[in-house]
C-alpha cells in the first residue's frame, strides 16, 4: 500500500487526470447524508469515479490511500439555484446569459418554455473555480425573464469543468410568482394564474398558435411535458401564494417546487401533506416587502419539524459557495444538524431527481466528495480537498492567484 | 451622555458657520440636537467570562461590572453591589458592542417601497447638504435585528450614486421614535463620498456629468475647490468684522484719531460687515477641510484609493476610512502608513466589475501590517446581523496563508477600528473601565456561525435577551403581525 500526503497525491492526480484508478479516503468521519448519519473512522473506495465501498478497511491492496486523520467527509454541495457558468459579472449585462427579455408589451407577452439555459453554461468561467474549491460541486441553473413570468428551463451542472456538465433527469421549469411575477402579469398576481391557464389551454389544444397566443409550437410542446408530472419550480414568498401556487400545479398536473418560501413555515403543514419541498434561503429573515412580513429565521427548522423537504439557495452567483453558511445558521436557530447537510446535499438532489446518482455517500453514487479541515457547517471550516466524479481538483482559482500574488508584498511589509 | 463632548462639538461647529462675534448666538443652535438619554440601568455583575476586551487582550475567567452607563471594574472575584444583577457567564464569552460603519437601516428600510426609498439623493452628484439622519426612519425592523446580531452603534450612511452622497448620521442601536432619541451625543458627522462606477453610472445615464473615472475626479476636485473659495469669503467676513469691532470699541472708549472735518460723514458709515451667504453645499466640505467632518469614502480599487488620498492631499481633509475596499489587500501598506481604514466584506465579490478582484483574505491582510485599521462593515440589512460570522470566515482564510488572526485581536475589527474611524474611540469600541457599557454576552466564541449574542447591553441598559421576549424590541411595523398569523 502506497501511504501519500494529500498535497502530494493531489498534486500528481490532477496533473494526470487520472479518474480510472482506485483509490481510498482512510480514516474519515463520514457524514453520508443517508439513513446511516456519520460513520467514524471510515474508509471509503473510489473506482471510477464511483464510490464503491464504505466501510472499515475496505478497497484493493494495491490502491492509493489518502489517510484523512478523522477529518469530516461530506457529499459535494449543492450550490443552490444560480446563474455560475451563465453570468460572470451580473453588473455587466454581456456576460450574463440567465435572462430573457423580449421586450414584448404585457398585451401581447412572448412566453418561451422552451427555452433552456443550460446550452448557455460556460465551464470556463472564473466563477467555476472559485466556488469548487470551496466544496460546492453542483448547482442549478436557474433562468428568468424579464418582460414574463416564464423563465424556461435549466438543469443541474456539476462543476468540474467539463463542457457537458449537464445532469440527466434534473431539468425544470421555472416560473416567478407573487408580487415580482404581479408586475410582469400585468399589475395583480391574479393575472399570473390567469396567463398561466391561458397558456396550459395553448399546449393542450392542437394546431398553430392563434393570434394573441402565449405559446409557439415549441413552447406549446414544452410546457405539455411538465403538464404530465413534470417539475416545476415556483419562486413564491406570500403563505397564501405558496397555497395557490401548489393548488394550481397539482390541478395541472405538475409537480411543484417552491423557490423562496420566506413563509412557507406558516403553509407547512400542507407543504408537508402535499410532499411538495422548499427551497429557501434560511438566512432571510427580514420584511423586505408585503410578501413576506412573516419572514423568521425558524423557518427551515419550523418547515423540517413539520415534515416538510428543505433545501438551501441563496440565489447569489458569486456567493453560492457560502451554502454552507445558511446551513449552519438553520442550525443555530432550532434545525438538527444532519438536517442542515441534508439540505445542501441529498435533499436538493432528491429534489432534482438526482437522489440516485448525487448527493450522498452511498456505494454506487458519484465520487463528489470533500474533505473537510472542521465540523462542515462552520464557518471557520474550509475545504481540504475535493473530488468530482472521483478526480481530485486543483485547489486553486483566480482569487488565489491573486491572493499570492499580493500575499507576499504584504508580508514583506513591517507586522504588527 | 458625554455633555463635555457635546458642548466641544457644538462649539466647533457653531465657530465656522456664524463667526466668532455671534458664538453665543450659535451655541444652542446646533440644529438637531441628540435627544438620547443612556436608558435606566441596574448594576451588572457578569461572572467568570472569557472576554475579548478590543484591546488586543483575552481574559479567561473574568468578571465585568457595569453600573451607571459605564465600565466600573473589569478582574478576577470583582463582588457584587447591592441591587445588582449577577449574570453567570462562565461558559460564555464577552466582547464589546459591534459598531458598523456601513449602514443604510432607517434609510433603505425594510419593507423596501417606494415610500421608503430615501437613500440616495440622485439628482446631483454632489450634495454634500444632504443629511442622512432627515431619511432614518426609525421604525426600520432591521434595527431590532441588528441589535440581535450584538450591533449598538451604527453609522448610517447615504447611498453611492453621487460623488459626495452627503452627512452621515452615527446612532445608538436603541428603539425610538424619533432619530434625535438615537443620535449618539457629540459624535462628528462623517461625509459620505463614492468613487468609481455608481457615481460615472447614475449620472452618464442621464447624459450628464460625471460619465468616466476622469469626470468623477473633476466633480471632487471642483467641489472642494468650490468650498475654499466659500472659505475664503467667510475668512474675509470675519477679518472684516474683526476690524468693525475693534473700530467701533476704539471710538467707544475715545481712542480712535480725531476725525478731520472732511471725514465727519464717514463717522455715520461705520458699518459691519455683511456675512456671505449661506451655501449648505460648501457648508458641509469646508467643515471637511477644517477637520470637522470624518470622510468615508465607498471606493473598491486600489488606484482610486491611491488617487483619492492624493485629492484629500491637496484640499487638506482627510479620508478617515475607505469602504467596500475589495481591493485594499494590494495597498495593505500604503493604508497603513497613511493611517486610513479599510472597511471590507469577508468575502463579497464579482457582482460588478471593480468588485471582480475580491479575495477571501482581504482582512488579514489588511490587518497585517503595523499601525493597520481593518474593519469589518456590511451595508446590508442581512449582513449586520452577523459581522461576527464575516470576521470569522476572514480568519479561516488568514490561517490557511499564515496570517494568524487570534480572536482577542480579530474582535478589533467590529469594535475598536470602527470607533476609531468614527473618532469614538475614547467612548466605544473597548472594554476597559470609564468606557461606555456597550457589552455583548454570547453564547461561546463569536467567531461560529453558531454564536449567538445572548445579552447586549447599551450603556449599561440591557436591551436585548434571548431568553426573554419583553426583551427582544419589536418595530411599530411589525406590531399586529402575531394576529394576521394566528391560525384560523
């Protein structure tokens, strides 16, 4: 057996890219986001980019071992809904891509369902880097319109760099509810339920698109998929909204998520009977407009107490790799521990129909693994190490380019 | 309440706008006086604490005593006087009230309507006669939530468009009606200013000046330019009334040349002066370059830094504190040697282009060389509520580079630095005794995201508890709002 420290080991295994060969984390506290909980002093075997086994010395003989001294191993994290590949500076209206606006006037909207974002996710982007290294490994790109409530589609990516970074099975339907979707529906969010009927009644009916229609016939195609059970994922803040947006989606036929959710907390006993889940940022918690004066830091620990599945999304691009800091701040205020991992990891990927293949450490799901210098949850806690589909990254972006470069100027300097 | 600081203030301001000769006038007249009142208070006795005093030091198992508003004792078996409540804080820790800087609660208020929206003055890129404190509302939930966060005292800023955004306003973190209840006595008014691309966005988009870097340099320039000749003319004034009074006393007690006949007519033109007009503009940035007025500065680069210091050279003022300096770690030195703040994010980052440089460790970096002032803002109603969260993912990052930052030092960052850009230094910011008790009590070491301020006292006055609700201040917007969610 081949004992390598893990700068060493990392530092060849990315040069090489080598994905084939099998390899070990010894020694980890593994916190598997399954039924299991955390398993102390446990090895877990990577062989193909796949987890293989889990357990006390598992693995070949022959393979590489990383010794991880009782340090935290967690599934890769889920980065929340974002626009990382599609947008690079949001300030800069050419490097970003998550957006469609039509202009069209609120008499005559162009609704485009079948657009999908995820054919413009850019691997390349600086932004990539920046957020893996921090032990986000996936994320879900969420697209919006600007002149509709119809934002189209988008996927799940994982952030390894690759340009097909799409996951099969995960793509969704996004649409704006409440008072930002009222301004785009043409004054009340009534007119939102309204046009969505109008358009259900376009993908139900055959032919071309008559005059005044919300639909062309690929959009007409699209959203009949999603009316057949397809996921569709409501960004809704109001308890009353959320109640008439899961009663609408059930009626059509499709599966809800709720994005946003700052009142979910009041609805969560039918969220919970309903089995529709929240996505929401557990860190808002103050009235920012009508829609959610009831907005509580308890929420994610009140939703999870009433049975309802939670998952965390800041929504913020250059800042999705601080899920980790919503998770741990749900903790603070009431929520179990394993639930906050469970709510950027299993959860989300349950969501995302991704349950199967991501977002756990379970034999036969994907190597996206990080390994951590502390309790996951804590802010003081940064990534060692992590791996996606097995390959360990580079733990390097431009920020720490920068950094380094600057770094030794300033210690050049007289301390304090 | 500090009347001597108080009085000192009204004095200086009093001297510049009315001239010697109307002081007595003057003084008085500072025109929204603080109205606060440190709150009623019962001695404290917190037992057995780990404190962070913010002067660099960590105390394991001390006590602290609090009585009369202010710091009495800080050691080991300190005991209790009579009627004073005795706070068991040996698994706790004890650190001093955070300041930020940064704030734009009252004036960005939640919700955030249209009705609310009074935080930027954008139809002009200087209006240095604007004064944030007219925009607080008080009723801001974000307030109360603040204080949650163990936030006691904030400055409340203008917002960025404009080049000079105007007064800033420093409050105590209590509720109020008014903002006057909330103004912190005898604190200096700071002045808002913004470089790069709010001001040359805002005002290149109405086809006007300033459109460029270059323009917002000229708009700074100008004003300044504009205040010394502003300067002058009330310099002038009162030389002038200075030689009116002398004149006027000497033909009092006789003293004055016997008019010659030609000039007997003259004896009825003895005139004072008429002072220049009041322009409130120049007002504020003469005060500025008097000393008077602290500069905060909004300014992400570290060329435009390097170019404001050079403008604050040339008109005489100094920049007290840049904010949002993103880019401040690659001027660590020079900041330091000038003795300017940097008020940063942990981490914030890449939502416009001049944030694309940000890096994790900006803090400690900053922090690193002698004589550095590293402060920890938010400028963000969310933020606020865990500036103790941001400093600690700042130290995570120092360590990993070997820019150790331990807590008792780390803590200066949310507490002393931010005084010392406010030039409260000698009242907030440090546990040590005669300072004022702006005292946090948390449930372990605040740098966790799971710390929580247990107890923050203001002045002496307990003002939030956790464990108990009557304790845990509620806006006037948010009354009623248990009743609209009772359950049917």
């Amino acid at each position: 057996m081949k004992f390598l420290c893990l700068v060493a080991l990392t530092a060849g295994l990315a040069a090489h890219g080598a994905v084939a060969q099998e390899f070990i984390i010894r020694g980890a506290t593994v916190h598997t986001a399954t039924a299991q909980g955390t398993l102390k002093n446990t090895d877990v075997v990577v062989r193909g980019g796949m987890i293989v086994a889990i357990g006390p010395d598992a693995g070949a003989a022959n393979a590489t071992i990383i010794d991880a001294k009782g340090k935290e191993l967690t599934p890769g994290l889920f980065g929340g809904l974002t626009d990382i590949g599609l947008e690079e500076i949001a300030g800069e209206a050419q490097t970003v891509d998550s957006t469609v606006n039509f202009k069209s006037p609120g008499w005559d909207q162009q609704w485009r369902p079948e657009l999908d974002v995820t054919s413009a996710y850019n691997p390349r982007s600086f932004v990539v880097p920046i957020t893996r290294i921090e032990g986000v490994t996936w994320t879900v790109l969420a697209p919006s319109a600007e002149d509709s409530i119809m934002g189209g589609q988008g996927s799940a990516v994982v952030l390894d760099g690759r340009y097909d970074a799409a996951l099969a099975g995960s793509r969704s339907l996004f649409v704006q509810m409440g008072s930002a979707g009222a301004r785009m529906a043409g004054g009340t969010r009534a007119a939102e339920y309204m046009l969505l009927e109008q358009a259900i009644h376009e993908a139900h009916t055959a032919g071309p698109a008559g005059p005044g229609a919300l639909l062309h016939a690929a959009g007409k195609e699209a959203l009949a998929r999603y009316l057949m059970g397809g996921r569709v994922v409501f960004q809704v803040d109001r308890a009353a909204d959320i109640l008439g947006v899961v009663r609408f989606a059930e009626r059509q036929g499709m599966k809800p998520v709720i994005l946003g959710g700052d009142e979910a907390w009041l609805v969560a006993k039918d969220l919970a009977k309903s089995s529709v889940p929240v996505i929401l940022n557990p860190l808002n918690d103050l009235p920012i407009d009508f829609d959610r004066l009831a907005a509580t830091l308890e929420n994610a620990a009140r939703l999870q107490r009433a049975g309802v599945r939670i998952a965390f999304s800041s929504g913020d691009t250059p800042q999705a790799r601080l899920v980790r800091q919503l998770a741990g701040n749900a903790v603070a205020h009431g929520l179990p521990w394993e639930s906050g991992l469970a709510a950027i990891t299993s959860t989300p990927a349950d969501i995302f129909g991704l349950g199967a293949t991501h977002g756990r450490i379970a034999v036969g799901r994907s190597a996206d693994l990080v390994l951590w210098n502390g309790d996951p949850l804590e802010v003081t806690t940064l990534a060692d190490q992590v791996w996606i589909a097995g390959r360990p990254l580079d733990m390097k972006s431009r920020q720490t380019e920068l950094r380094d470069r600057y770094l030794e100027k300033v210690k050049a300097h007289q301390a304090r | 309440m500090n009347m001597h600081s108080r009085v000192a203030l009204l004095l200086s301001v009093a001297f510049f706008v009315y001239g010697a000769s109307t002081l007595s006038a003057a003084l008085g007249s500072e025109p929204f006086p603080s109205t606060y009142q440190a709150p009623a208070s019962v001695p404290v006795l917190i037992q057995g604490a780990t404190v962070l005093t913010g002067t660099g030091e960590r105390l394991e198992g001390t006590d602290i005593l609090i009585a009369e508003g202010r710091i009495q004792a800080i050691g080991k078996g300190l005991s209790a006087p009579a009627g004073a409540r005795v706070v068991d804080a040996r698994t706790k820790w004890v650190t001093p009230g955070i300041i930020d800087i940064h704030s734009h609660l009252g004036v960005y208020a939640s919700p955030a309507v249209k009705g609310l929206d009074d935080g930027n003055e954008a139809t002009s890129p200087v209006t240095s006669n604007v004064w944030a404190e007219h925009s607080i509302w008080p009723q801001d939930p974000g307030f109360e939530l603040a204080l949650e966060g163990g936030v006691t005292t904030l400055q409340i800023l203008p917002g960025s468009a404009n080049l000079i955004g105007g007064r800033s306003a420093v409050v105590k973190n209590v509720q109020a009606a008014t903002y006057q209840a909330m103004k912190f006595p005898g604190a200096a008014y700071g002045l808002k200013m913004a470089c790069g691309e709010n001001p040359k966005r805002v005002y290149g988009e109405k086809h006007q000046a300033p459109s460029t870097r270059m323009g917002n340099v000229a708009g700074y320039r100008q004003a300044f330019a504009d205040a010394q000749d502003y300067q002058q003319q009330w310099d002038k004034y009162q030389r002038e009334l200075a030689e009116y009074g002398k004149k006027k006393a000497e033909r009092a007690d006789g003293t004055a040349k016997k008019p010659k006949d030609k000039d007997a007519a003259a004896d009825k033109e003895l005139t004072p002066p008429s002072p220049p007009k009041r322009d409130l503009k120049l007002e504020t940035l003469a005060e500025v370059m008097k000393g008077n007025i602290r500069v905060h500065m909004h300014c992400y680069r570290s060329d435009e830094m390097a170019t404001m210091l050079d403008v604050a050279d040339e008109f005489g003022f100094k920049i007290v504190a840049f904010h949002h300096a993103v880019e401040a770690y690659k001027i660590a030195d020079r900041l330091a040697d000038k003795g300017v703040c940097a008020a940063m994010w942990a981490d914030w980052w890449g939502f416009k282009m001049e944030a694309y440089d940000g890096v994790q460790e900006n803090l400690p970096m900053v922090d690193f060389p002698e004589h550095s002032c590293a402060i920890v803002h938010s400028d963000s109603g969310d933020g606020i509520q865990r500036l103790n969260q941001e400093a600690a993912k700042a130290m995570a990052h120092g360590q990993r580079v070997g820019l150790t930052v331990p807590p008792e030092r780390a803590i200066r960052w949310l507490t002393a630095n931010p005084a010392k850009s406010l030039g409260l230094e000698d009242r907030i910011g440090t546990l040590e005794v005669g300072k004022a008790a702006d005292v946090v009590i948390w449930n372990g070491s605040p740098f966790s995201v799971y710390a929580l301020a247990e107890q923050v006292f203001i002045d002496g006055a307990l003002k939030f508890d956790r464990a108990h609700p009557p304790l845990q201040p509620r806006s006037d917007f948010l009354l009623g709002r248990h009743i609209a969610e009772a359950p049917l």
